[in-house]
C-alpha cells in the first residue's frame, strides 16, 4: 500500500547568530517563526493539528525545556505536542508518521537550541561512549580533526578538498584558506561550523491540505534515517554506510541528479563523506542556503536543511532536492529526504 502524499508547505528560522539575549526554552526565537508561517499561509495556530519539537535540555541547562518552549504556541485551547532529544529532523520525522497515519492533516516541528548558554563541547561529549571516549572529555573539533586526518590519510580526500568546500560556502580563494594556521590539525577554521543560537520550524500537510494552502508543495518522494556504530573504533570514519543506507531507501529508483542538496555537515570534510554516501553528481547544487556550515544551530541544523531543500522547490528555484540530516558525534545518524515538485 503507498503512503498517502505529504508535503512541506512553509518553512521559517531565527537568523543563525552566535548569541542571543533569549532564554535557553527558545521562546524569543521560535515566536517570530511561527508568525510568520501563519501569515504566510494564512492560518492560525489552531488550523495547527499536531506539534513536535526537538531540543535538549542538557543544553538549556534546564529540566523539561521543551514544555517552557510550548508558552511560544500557547498551551490553551489544548494542543496535540510531542517531543524527541535530538535534531528537530526527527521532531519532522513523526510528524509526517502522524500525517502518514491519517490522524492529522497539518503538522508543525520545530527546533531550538542555545550553544551560547554553556559549554557546549563539554555537553555533547556526555553522548560518547562512557567507557572509552567521555572520560577523556575530547571536544567536537578534536573528534572532527581525528576523522578528518584519517580521510587524508587513506586519500579519500584532500586538505585542498576541504579548502574548496569552505571557499564554495564563504567565498575567498582556496590557496589562501590553505595557508591559514591550523586550529587542530588537519582542520582550520573554515574547516568548522562556529555554535550558533537558532530555532527553526516546518509545516507539513496532506496532499488535500497542501494543495488549498500553496501553489507548489514540496512533496516527500523518500525519506529514511539510520544509524552507525557508537564505537569510533569499529567503524571506519571516512565513509557513512548509515547516509549511504537512508540515502538507497529514500531515492529509490529515483534519479540522484537533483536540482539542490542540503547537507548537514559540522566540518568540511563531512559534506565529502556524505556527498559520495548519497553518491550527488557534480551536476546537483550543494547547499545554497550556505548548509550548517555557515552556522551550527544545535538541534536545528538537520531541520534547516529539509526546510532549505523544500524551499527552493516551493519558490520555484528547484523541481527537486534532497536533504540530509545528522545527529550524534561524527556523522553517527543519518537521515534522508527526497522532495519533488508538482511535476517531478
């Protein structure tokens, strides 16, 4: 039996800024996105018939973050809310389930997150391995350098390599990246996506309510999401058999040329992996929205990314697109999703 056709219709974010004066439940920077998403599709938060968010309070430094976030919804008439720990991608994820199962037909995920807050090194180390990798309390970029060394060294890719995604993303000439001093060894700092403060929040619709709220809905073709060892040691870091995976099930015997590709990669060798794990011809756009690259908004980031992809066929930028999602410590889980247009 197939599923029932779902599409992305609306799509706003927070600017992805390096600190905000907001508090770490996200409501200063979830309200305006949800205004705007109403005015843009000209509906209220009532037409909203189920809500999913993405957060972690370990990173608000808060218990139950996620329920202080609900006061930029507003909690009465009574709403249909639920939650995961991890990149709102996967808030997105079950609510296209809820939609899929035929209990709503308009769903809205959203996320948020607060890297200015604390230390936010020290909190995602709290994700590795409590044996063998937390204790020694190793930060992101640490983690990041010592995958990106071992792509370099088995020739899956170069520092140049690196350097031209960087250059694509900021602009700026690849030899003089090149000879910018090494923040941790092999990775520069053009190398690594800087924390941001941001929120960002999608709209899902059945094909019926798609169809009366925009002219062009970005349906879902595809999407899957998998996941790798935790063990660093048991998995060859510069390959992503998960996103190579995910990315198999959702395009199916679908064409992998397409128009636009957002991908969420914390480094710049991290859009190589997934570039070859999704096996993108040179032909396909890769982010135009700057990717999570141009900032690293925890918790959001992988939901931008769907938002992004989707955008660019609702504008009439792409006909179709396919975004990548991450959660967890170097590229640990992925997920993919294919959209098209109307006529794609």
């Amino acid at each position: 039996m197939a599923f029932p056709r779902i599409a992305v219709v609306g799509f706003a974010h927070s600017p992805n800024v390096a600190a905000t004066h907001g508090t770490t439940n996200g409501v200063e920077m979830l309200r305006p996105c949800f205004d705007k998403l109403y005015a843009q599709l000209g509906i209220t938060r009532t037409d909203i018939e189920f809500w999913c968010s993405g957060s972690s309070d370990y990173l608000a430094g808060r218990a139950f973050s996620f329920i202080s976030a609900v006061d930029s919804i507003g909690a009465m008439p009574p709403i249909n809310e639920s939650h995961v720990e991890m990149d709102a991608a996967w808030a997105l994820y079950e609510a296209w389930v809820k939609i899929a199962t035929g209990e709503v037909d308009l769903a809205l995920a959203y996320g948020f997150g607060k890297a200015s807050a604390g230390n936010s090194d020290r909190t995602l180390t709290l994700q590795t391995d409590p044996y063998t990798v937390a204790p020694l309390w190793p930060d992101a970029r640490s983690l990041g350098a010592l995958q990106a060394r071992a792509g370099i060294d088995s020739g899956a890719w170069t520092e140049a390599d690196m350097a031209a995604v960087a250059a694509r993303t900021f602009g700026g000439d690849t030899e003089e990246l090149l000879a910018a001093d090494y923040v941790a060894d092999p990775l520069r700092a053009h190398d690594i996506a800087p924390y941001a403060d941001a929120a960002g929040a999608v709209i899902l619709a059945s094909e019926r309510r798609a169809r009366e709220l925009v002219a062009n809905p970005a349906f879902i073709t595809g999407w899957d999401h998998r996941i790798d060892s935790p063990n660093f040691g048991a998995r060859d870091l510069t390959v992503s058999p998960s996103t190579a995976l995910a990315g198999d099930t959702a395009f199916g015997d679908a064409s992998r040329a397409v128009d636009v590709a957002e991908i969420n990669a914390s480094f710049t060798h991290q859009e190589l992996i997934v570039k070859n794990a999704l096996r993108l011809p040179d032909s396909v756009r890769i982010n135009p929205s700057g990717g999570s690259l141009a900032g690293n908004a925890l918790f959001s980031a992988g939901l931008q990314r769907i938002g992004y992809a989707a955008h660019e066929i609702l504008s009439g930028n792409a006909g179709t697109a396919v975004a990548h999602a991450s959660s967890g410590p170097l590229l640990q889980q992925n997920m993919v999703v294919t959209l098209a247009g109307e006529n794609n």
